[in-house]
C-alpha cells in the first residue's frame, strides 16, 4: 500500500473534516471514496485531441488570404491599397 502526502488549503481541509464527521469514515476512507467517484465520472468526459476537435469546426473553404506569411507586410499593404481605392500597386523594393 502506498503512502501520499497531500496538501490542502483551508476550505478543502474543512470540508474534509465535515465528510469525516458527517459520514463516520476515515481521511483515508474519504479520499479513497471520492478517488473511485472521480474515476466514475470519466466516461462520462472523455478527453479529445485538439486534432478531434479542429476536424469538427466548419472553416470555410479558405484560400481568401491576400499574401503568403512570407510576405505578409506586402500583403497588408495592399490591402490597405484596396481599402482605401488608391489601386496602385508597386513591387516590393521599388516603391517611390
């Protein structure tokens, strides 16, 4: 049998000592109780990956980004072109 140390802040250790009035059973009892009620409750919440959850989300079809990531700051500039109609658009490095 293996022995644990456990710390708990004042409201647990108060709600400890109530169940351990209150039921009659031992800490040890009380904990070994609520550690098999815990594990019941696991089938009931199981655990996805972020993977399972990203396959269930509707993202649209994609493809509307205006520059790759490489060459993001010439891809906001142009939108910012296209925003405001100026229209014009100058190669990166060759702007006036």
């Amino acid at each position: 049998m293996a022995s644990r140390t456990v710390r708990l802040d004042e409201d647990t250790e108060e709600v400890l000592e109530q169940l351990v009035k209150g039921t009659g059973l031992s800490i040890s009892a009380v904990f070994k109780q609520g550690l098999l009620a815990l594990r019941d409750q696991l089938p009931a919440h199981p655990q996805r990956t972020p993977y399972e959850i990203y396959k269930e989300l509707d993202l649209g079809p994609g493809g509307y980004g205006v520059a790759s990531s490489s060459e993001a700051k010439q891809g906001i500039r142009e939108a910012i072109r296209r925003k405001h109609g100026l229209g014009v658009s100058y190669p990166p490095g060759s702007q006036p």
